[in-house]
C-alpha cells in the first residue's frame, strides 16, 4: 500500500480528468469512484465526491471540492519520457484546452500543471564535461516543449 497519495482537488470534473490521465501512461487505471451519500457545500448527493486512480503504478485521487482552491504552479507533475515521439505524445494531449509555458512545462485544460521532461536531457544537465552541461541547459532555456535533438546538437558544442 502506498503510504502517501497526493489529493487533487477539482471543480466538479475530477472524474473526467482522472479518465483524461490514465488513458495517457500505462500501468493506469480508475479504481474507485465515491458517490456522496449526502449534500455537501460542493454539490448534491450522488454526484462524484471522489475517484481513486493509479497513475503511471502510483496512487492519486480526485476530490470534487468545489472552485475555492485551483491549482498553482506550486505542484507539478514530471513525466519523464524516453524518446521525442513520447515527449510530443504527452505534450500535445496534456496542452489540448491548456497553456505551454516554458522548458518542459505546460498547464493541462484543468490547471494542473506538468513537466514533460525527457530522460536525455537529465543526462545531458547532469553531464560530467560542464560546458556540456552548461550549452545542454541554454538550449533548454530558450525552449517551450523540448526538442531533445537540439538539446543534444548544443551539448555536443560547435564543430
């Protein structure tokens, strides 16, 4: 049993976001949804109070909690990703109704946001050859969604 799941809280759709999620990675599935039994102050019973999901093999749930606390980009969510077909995949369904933001990260159509971070370029920023590391990171700087072949283009430095 995992001892810690993080609790996202939604504004009423926090069934279709888990649905949304677990069609992305594999090792994901819906495992419970908890109908209110009562009224409570973010809606009626019988609506989705909340959904327990596995996420790429770890435990999260949604809470239908009403509008009072939307997501900051105080909490995000990492996806590492092993190729640039991966990295397009998620971005592209991820950003669908969000916002790209910069180097990795966007912010899905419910706010939440994410990091679309491919294993290369942690190889590349960890490089023991600094200035590897260094034009690895300037790259990555000036990026929206990564490209790991230009990443990789200026890690390797001018020829």
């Amino acid at each position: 049993m995992q001892k810690i799941v993080p609790c996202l809280w939604f504004d009423g759709d926090a069934e279709e976001a888990a649905r949304f999620y677990v069609s992305l990675l594999p090792n994901s599935r819906i495992d419970r949804v908890l109908r209110s039994p009562a009224d409570t102050p973010s809606g009626p019973a019988g609506m989705v109070l909340t959904v327990e999901f596995t996420l790429a093999g770890a435990k999260y749930m949604g809470l239908n909690g009403g509008p009072q606390f939307p997501f900051t980009e105080a909490v995000s969510f990492q996806i590492h990703c092993e190729d640039q077909p991966e990295v397009d995949r998620l971005w592209s369904a991820l950003a669908d109704g969000g916002a790209e933001v910069a180097c990795g990260w966007l912010k899905d159509r419910w706010g939440l946001s994410w990091q679309i971070v491919p294993t290369r370029m942690i190889e590349l920023l960890n490089d023991s050859d600094r200035e590897c590391a260094r034009r690895a990171q300037e790259a990555m700087m000036k990026m929206v969604k990564i490209d790991i072949a230009e990443i990789e283009r200026a890690a390797n430095g001018p020829h």
